[in-house]
C-alpha cells in the first residue's frame, strides 16, 4: 500500500493539472490527445515495467542498481537521472509556488476576475518576479524539509485524501464546464481526432507526445526504481503499473474536460494559452461558480500537495544519489541539493522564456533519453532476467513476459530515437 500510495503521489502533479492541458492545447486538441493515451498504453506502460523490475531486482537506488545489474557504462545513466532530476525539479518548484499563490489570492480576495485580459495580467504577476522567487523557496523549503525530516511517509499517506478529493472536484468541475456556451466547440476540438492532423504534424505530436507520456508517469529518471526498490516479490508489478497508469490518465484527461470548456466560452484560443492555460480558465471558473472561492482554494491547495509528493519523489532521486556516492549525510546532502536547485530555478521566475527552456531539455530530450537506456538495458542486456523478475508474483502470466519485452526491445526504442531526434532538432 505505501508503494502505491508513494508512487501515484509520484505520478499525480503538476503534469497531469499544469502541463497536460496546456501542452495538448499547442499541439492541436483531440490529435495530440489520442497519440497521448495510445502512448500512454505502448509505450508508458511497458516502460513503467522496466523500470519496477530494476527496482525490485536490485534493491537499490538508481545508480547503484544499474551497477549491480549492469557493466561500468550503464552506470553513467545514474548522472544523466540527476542532471534530470536538477533540470526539472528547478522549474517544478516555482510552477508549484504558482499554485501556493493562487491558493493563497482565494484566502486573501477571492477568485473575482472573469475578464479573460485581467486574468492574464494576474496571471503575468504571479507567474514572474520577486513574489514568485519567494513562493519558489518556500516550496523548496517544504521539500527539503520532508526529505532532511524522513517524514515522507506523512505526505503519501496524505495521497489516501488528496487523489480522490481531486478526481471529485474535477469531476464536479466537468459538469460545470459541461453548462457553458463553449462546451459543444471544445468536446469538438478535445475529442474527435482529425487523423490528416496528425499525420500533417507528427513531428511535432510525437516527441511532445511521448514526452508528456514519460513526464507525467514519472519516467526516464530513476524515481520509478527507487520506489519500486520497496517491493515484495509477492507484488504483481503489472497490476500496479496498471493502477498507477490508470489514476494518473484519469486525471489529466478530466482536466482537458475543465480547462476547454472554460477557454472556449471566454474566448481564449487554447493554443495560445501557454503556462498559464490553467490558471485563467479555472479563476475566471472560480469567480464564477457558486462556492467557487471554497472549491478553489481546495483545488489549488490540494494540486500544491500533489506537486510536493511528486517534487519529494525526484529529490529523493537525488539525495540517494548523493548518500551513496559520497558518503554525506541525509540532512546536509538534503539541503545543499535543496539549495542548488533552488538557484537553478531563478532565473524561471525572472522570465517565462527559461522555463519553456529547461521544460522542452528536460521533457523533451533528457527524459526520453533515460527512457531509451533503461529499455535498451532491460530489453537488450538483461532481457531474462527482467523477464523472470516481471513474472514473480503474477499468478496466471501466459506470455505476459513475452509480449512485455518486445514492447521494450522494438516500439519503445523506435518512438523514443525517432522522438529525440526531433526534439534535439526542435530545442
Ligand atoms: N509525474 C510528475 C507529474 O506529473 C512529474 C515528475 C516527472 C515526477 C519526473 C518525477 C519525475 O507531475
Ligand atoms: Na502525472
């Protein structure tokens, strides 16, 4: 249970509530949305596996666990996970210090603005400037402060209350969207898939597609194989990667039934809305709604707890990292990690142009890169043992093993090579 809790706490952040709609909107609607979800199914899936069965084999954190299984070069994957690790939790932060500000403007005045153009100069304050760089180091001191304090635990049993709560109030905000004059456009351009689109635009639907697979999974850095380091041999991995792959797809695609729905009737084009998508479709739905400033400090609040257990989850990556190769601290190690990311992600809250920097590196190339050394090790290297690993306890596994590891060794590498090339061209 704390495995799953630990790791849809994972899963479940600020790609599902931040990144999803706004990455979907630029990429076209329906046509990015079902490469997504088929994404999601052939090669999210198979690759949350590989990374379960490193983690369980060896018991380790990442790096020490591509040692033991692997030879030296595998190793140095380990470093590509913490660069990674660096790169996204910088920007994590001061997007979640986003939704700690927007929590606190519904304590302090309430959500009034239905003005699409006042919404969007709320929005520029929040999102650049000295107020921001504080709600950054506030949301990191949250972090290092689970981390160094081993309460950890507390923040994934919090999931238990926090998934549910937020799958109820998207739901409730669904059918609020369902009520709106733009309802009818945005189902249209969410929902039915213009196949000449895509093929007009794969090379742009498929890297941003796989990349948002792997983001909002939380795969491609390691986090996957520290938590599932927990397991018992009695788990059935692929019933838990179906779980945590089911919540987590949930939740996105119920966002897209929030945020379209909103954008279409106040007339913003979903394609423009960039970063801040989320936050002026929901606080002009807020201003709107009966109870909208409860439900929106709730909603806010609560998507700031998600961004914690996912932001614990990639700085754990890192203190294993450094407690195992050099020997320091967990406290010490904790904050000076803490403290260097912290600085990395100045300047995302001087100007929004570094954040589309470090969010197109890390999702769009380093990621996937991850990806595709984890799948050409298990696939290439160990494929027996990943398989007798994968099949312990699943009681009726057929070729479950089998299938599994030509998803691996074939399909997950073409779209992961042919997606960084393209996104090593784009950036
Ligand atoms: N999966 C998290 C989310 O959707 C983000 C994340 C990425 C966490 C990579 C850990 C590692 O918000
Ligand atoms: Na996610």
């Amino acid at each position: 249970m704390g495995f799953i809790l630990a790791a849809v706490g994972s899963a479940v952040g600020l790609g599902n509530i931040w990144r999803f709609p706004f990455i979907t909107g630029q990429y076209g609607g329906s046509s990015f949305l079902i490469t997504y979800l088929a994404f999601v199914a052939l090669i999210g899936f198979p690759a949350i596996l590989v990374e379960f069965v490193i983690g369980r084999r060896t018991d380790r954190n990442p790096v020490g666990a591509l040692r033991e299984l692997g030879s030296g070069v595998w190793s140095y994957a380990g470093w590509l996970f913490v660069v990674t690790g660096f790169i996204i939790l910088s920007y994590y932060s001061v997007v979640a210090g986003w939704f700690l500000r927007y929590t606190l403007i519904g304590i302090t005045e309430g959500y009034t603005l239905t003005d699409p153009t006042e919404a969007n100069a709320l929005f520029g304050t929040v999102s650049t400037g000295l107020d921001t760089l504080l709600f950054h180091a506030v949301f990191m001191l949250l972090v290092v402060g689970i981390i160094a304090a081993g309460v950890r635990r507390g923040i994934e049993l919090s999931v238990k209350v926090m998934v549910p709560a937020i799958l109820v109030m998207l739901v409730g905000l669904a059918a609020y969207g369902f009520t709106l004059d733009g309802a009818a456009a945005a189902y249209g351009y969410y929902l039915s898939p213009d196949f000449g689109t895509i093929t007009a635009n794969w090379t742009e639907i498929l890297p941003a597609a796989a990349g948002q697979a792997f983001f909002t999974l939380s795969l491609g850095m390691g986090v996957m194989i520290t938590y599932a380091s927990y397991l018992g041999e009695d788990r059935n991995l692929a019933a838990d990667a179906g779980i945590i792959a089911t919540i987590d797809t949930l939740i996105a695609v119920l966002v897209g039934f929030v945020v379209f729905p909103v954008l279409f009737t106040v007339g913003i084009e979903p394609g423009t809305g960039g970063a801040g998508a989320i936050f002026v479709s929901l606080t002009s739905a807020f201003a709107s709604v009966p109870g909208g400033r409860i439900i929106g400090i709730v909603f806010f609040g609560m998507v700031g707890i998600a961004a914690l257990s996912s932001a614990i989850s990639i700085l754990e990556v890192l203190v294993s990292y450094l407690i195992d190769e050099l020997g320091v601290a967990r406290v010490p190690a904790s904050a000076a990690l803490g403290a260097a990311v912290f600085l990395l992600g100045v300047p995302v809250t001087l100007d929004l142009v570094f954040l589309n920097l470090y969010d197109l590196l890390a999702d769009g190339i380093l990621l996937v890169l991850g990806s595709l050394l984890l799948a050409l090790f298990v696939g290439w290297v160990i494929p027996d043992v990943g398989r007798a690993e994968l099949r312990k306890g699943i009681a009726d596994v057929g070729d479950l093993d089998g299938a599994w590891i030509w998803a691996v060794r074939i399909p997950i590498v073409i779209v992961v090579i042919v997606s960084l090339y393209l996104g090593i061209v784009d950036y």
